[in-house]
C-alpha cells in the first residue's frame, strides 16, 4: 500500500478526540498496523482480524513478523 | 492467524463462518504476495485458506481498495485493480468486481461501467456496503496530491443486476483514505472517512437510503448530509454497528501505536 504524505498535527484549536467514549485498548500484538483493521459484529461481538505489519517487505524470517490473532471486544461486558 | 498473513483487507461474515480477504506473503517465492481467503469458523475458530484467482492482479502487492459484502445469491464482493494505466505521473486502476463463493471455493468476476458505457477507474476503492441488490463504495484518486493535482472523492452505486454504477456524492479535493467505513443499518448508511488528510477532514457523512433507493440511475439527488459526529482521531480503523451504536477499532495515529477500541455515539 502506498501511503500518503500526511501531516497528523490537528489545526489549531481542534482535538480530535472531543466527542468520542474511549474503551480498552487493543492488545500491543497489533502494534504498527497501518492497514485497515478487519471489523465485523458477530453474535454482539466485535470480531477483530489482525492487522498489517509496515516493515513486512524486509523481514527475512517469520520471527520478524508479527501474529495474526483474532480479538473478540463484548461491549456489554466490558467498558 | 498464520503469520505468513501479513495484510487482512476485508472481513466478511456469512453464518458461523468469517471470510477474510487476505495478503499472503512470499511463500510463492520472489517476494511477491498474493491475496487469498481465509476461512475461519467462528465457533471452533479452525481455519483455513481458499484458493486465489489464477491469473489475478492479486498476484501483485498492489493492495489496497479490496472490500466485501455479502449477498444471499453471491456471497463475496471483491474489488480490486484490474487493467493498470498511467497518466500523467498518476497510476489508476480499470475496477472490476470479484466475487468469491467460499462454499464451492470458486472465483467468478466481472467488468462494470456507467450508463454511458464508461469504465470506472480510480486509484483506490476503500470501503463497500451492500443495501438489497445495490452496493454502495466509495473511490477517490489519491496519487494526483503528490504531484499537485486536484483530487476528487466519490460516493458510488453499483446495480449487481446490471453491474452498471453511477454517482451518489462527489467532492472535489481530498480523499476518504484507506481504513475508511461504510456501514449499513435500516434505511440509513453511515460513512466514515479516516483522518488521513488532516488538513481537510472529512466529516462523517449519512446516506438516507430510502431516498436513495427511490432514484433512478443517473438520477441521484441529494441524499447525502454530514452526520453529527466527529471526525475520527484515527487513521486505519475498522467499524461496525452493534445495537444501537458504531464501534471503531484501531487504528494507527500518528505513531503507528497500540490501537483503541472507540465507542461511538447512539444511532438516531
């Protein structure tokens, strides 16, 4: 994926997190994903499918890679 | 997940079962990657891949705009490049739709165009929603910001009848980013760009679908309104609807971090 020049420095005055609830985070295995993260509800759940590791093109063994794991978030459960 | 999966481009769930479209690294050899399915039953959480599409610009890492939906007849949308063309310094991709059925392991795909015969070409297609028998996708042309160019954003409708498409919101300038969400819930579709361009956001934007069903092709009329929300503090995330709320996940900021699960607001 090519990436665009970006300048994530929010105009003056502005913050980005106004408005939004905040929950746990993820766990640090998804670490440096800079690929849409795969999302999907399923039975009330929220299915997280990996993520996309940048530096893949240079890693030369499967060490160097990160997993894949699937996470499961239940909103009425946890907050 | 195998850690040869080095990319998740879309997930799509059909019954027990997640179908993912995902990037497969080299071990077809010469550094190349493909993109494959991958099966995961969500009960036992066993897994496994399906076949790629021989002969397929999946061959090539040119990943991103892939997205799915489901359908009862035709079980997975998949978009993604097809006939590559450069112009003017700027790479766009001829679109088609890929359609895989992960019960018989079998591709099928087809060309679209609009009404007056054109094919779509765009650099990139980054998130899709189904609604009945139309598709709902957005594209815009990113490359052009690189070397100065304006760029333009769209809002598109696919009839998977008659895999013709027209447009249901443009913009000038901008683009949606990839880890862009379309979400479907009832008679409404909630769009939410990334925070990629922070120099001009995009709100989230809300699609009245009965409006939209009601136009004929070629005929769109202003069905599109900014939502009451903010623009997400993130790039890369993911999103669905569970009750009355959209969730997002991830994604990177500006530091490529450990990402958040972000409640969002109460759906009207």
């Amino acid at each position: 994926m090519e990436l665009l020049e970006t300048s994530l420095t929010p105009p003056a005055g502005v913050d980005f997190d106004t408005g939004w609830s905040f929950a746990p985070r993820l766990p640090d295995a998804l670490y440096n994903v800079q690929a849409a993260l795969p999302v999907a509800e399923y039975d009330g759940e929220l299915w997280v499918f990996g993520g996309a590791d940048e530096d893949f093109t240079s890693a030369t063994t499967s060490a160097e890679r990160y997993e894949r794991d699937v996470y499961v978030f239940n909103p009425s459960t946890e907050s | 997940m195998p850690s040869n999966i080095i990319g998740v481009h879309s997930v799509t769930i059909i019954g027990s079962q997640a179908v993912l479209m995902a990037r497969v690294d080299a071990d077809f050899g010469l550094g190349t990657c493909r993109v494959r399915p991958y099966v995961i039953d969500l009960d036992t959480l066993s897994a496994s891949f399906g076949s790629g599409y021989r002969d397929s610009p999946f061959d090539s890492c040119v990943g991103d705009g892939y997205a799915t939906a489901y359908d009862g007849a035709v079980p997975l949308f998949f978009f993604a490049p097809g006939v590559v063309t450069v112009e003017s310094n700027s790479s766009t991709y001829q679109r088609r739709i890929y359609l895989y059925d992960p019960e018989t392991d079998t591709w099928y795909f087809g060309d679209i165009e609009n009404a007056s015969g054109n094919r779509l070409f765009v650099d990139q297609t980054c998130s899709l929603a189904q609604d009945g028998s139309s598709l709902l996708f957005t594209a815009f042309n990113q490359i052009n910001q690189t070397f100065g160019f304006s760029r333009s954003r769209w809002i598109l409708r696919l009839d998977l009848e008659t895999l013709t498409f027209d447009t249901v919101y443009a913009e000038d300038g901008g683009d949606f980013g990839c880890g862009s969400q379309m979400l479907v819930e009832g008679d409404a579709a909630y769009f939410l760009p990334n925070s990629e361009s922070i120099a001009d956001p995009s709100p989230p934007l809300e699609i009245d679908l009965v409006a939209l069903r009601a136009s004929a092709p070629g005929a769109v009329g202003s069905v599109t309104s900014e939502m009451d929300a903010p623009i997400f503090p993130r790039q890369f995330f993911g999103a669905d609807i569970v009750g009355q709320s959209i969730f997002v996940v991830g994604g990177s900021d500006g530091d490529f971090v450990p990402t958040d699960i972000v409640e969002e607001r109460h759906l009207q």
